[in-house]
C-alpha cells in the first residue's frame, strides 16, 4: 500500500509540475479579449498585423511559461528538503524536463517553440509579398489553413508551414482543447505539406 501511495503521489507531483509551466499558454490566449480579431477555430486565419502580433505574444506567453517553470522546481525542492518527498520529485522532475526542454533546441537549426520570430518574420514576408506586384495572382489573399498558408483566391501555397495553436477557442470542447493543447505543447497537430 505504501508503494501505491508512494507513486501515486510521484505521478500526481510530475502532472501538476507538466502543467504548471503550460498554465499562462492555456488561460491567457483563451480570453475573449485576445480573440475579437480572429474567425472562430478551426476556420483559415487572414495572413494581416493581427496575425503577426499574435505569434509574437504567444511567443512572449511561451517565456512566461519559463518563468512558471520556477513554480515546480521551487515547490519540488522545498518538498524533497523537507516534506512529501515522491510528490516533490515528480514536481522537480517535471519542472527540470519542462526547462530543458523549452531552452535547448532539438536538433541544430530547429526550434523548440512553434511561435518564433522566424515565423513572424516569414508570416511578414508573406503579407509584403501579396501586397506588392510580385503577389501570386492579381487579389491575392493569405491565409493560414491547417497546413499552410494559401492564398484564398488562386489556391496557391505561399509557405509550407503548419499552423499552431494561436489561441483561439476550440470547437471541440474546453476540456478536449485544454488536453490537446497540453499534450501538444501549442504545437501544430498535422505536419506541412510536401513540396
């Protein structure tokens, strides 16, 4: 019984220290003043300053994140010293993963965030672009879909990228989008098309 207990309380201190540092991605781009810009979910965002901004502030959430981090390593350390020692170590240990995981990249020349400045700065490219004479037809409109971001109107790819979570309330319920964007980590579920 007292193994039971034992890791029951390593596994319920690893979920809540998985959650706390994901806690500012779930609640603050969710709130109905952040969302007045933007169609529902899962419709085609408009490639405009309203979408670069975005990415930008679910970039400057993600860095909150890094700051809530601090919420389980604390806590985890302060209960291996002198409390409930499995639950401490499953908050340190998540909390420890959580940081190491956000701060190095994966791989040489990957990001570990889906919300980058190379993203906005690729998001801007594309907007100059359907702005100016050089734009794929003669009213082109960008949008993000799913996969990529399509002009509207000729249907044509204007960069292979996937859409993240920006944010936006999911149709599928709050409990199902709170999961999925738990599991996820705000990152885009379908990968980009093929070239």
């Amino acid at each position: 019984m007292a193994i039971a207990w034992g890791l029951f309380l390593l596994v319920s201190g690893f979920l809540a220290g998985h959650l706390i540092p994901r806690l500012p991605l779930i609640i603050i781009p969710r709130l109905r003043s952040f969302n007045q810009s933007f169609p529902s979910h899962p419709r085609p965002i408009p490639v405009d300053a309203h979408l670069v901004a975005r990415v930008l502030q679910m970039r400057t959430t993600r860095r909150w994140g890094l700051v809530f981090t601090i919420i389980p390593l604390l806590f985890g350390w302060l209960m291996l010293q002198w409390s409930a020692a499995m639950f401490g170590m499953g908050l340190f240990l998540a909390g420890g993963w959580t940081l190491l995981s956000w701060l190095l990249p994966l791989a040489p020349g990957v990001a570990n965030s889906p919300w980058t400045m190379e993203v906005a700065q690729q998001l801007q490219i594309v907007r100059n672009l359907s702005e100016s004479e050089d734009g794929c037809c003669e009213s082109p409109q960008p949008e993000w879909e799913l996969t990529a971001v399509r002009c509207a109107a000729c249907r044509s790819t204007l960069l292979n990228l996937a859409r993240p979570d920006l944010g936006r309330p999911r149709l599928d319920g709050k409990f199902k989008g709170f999961f999925r964007i738990w599991i996820s980590d705000g990152g885009a579920i379908l990968v980009g098309e093929e070239e």
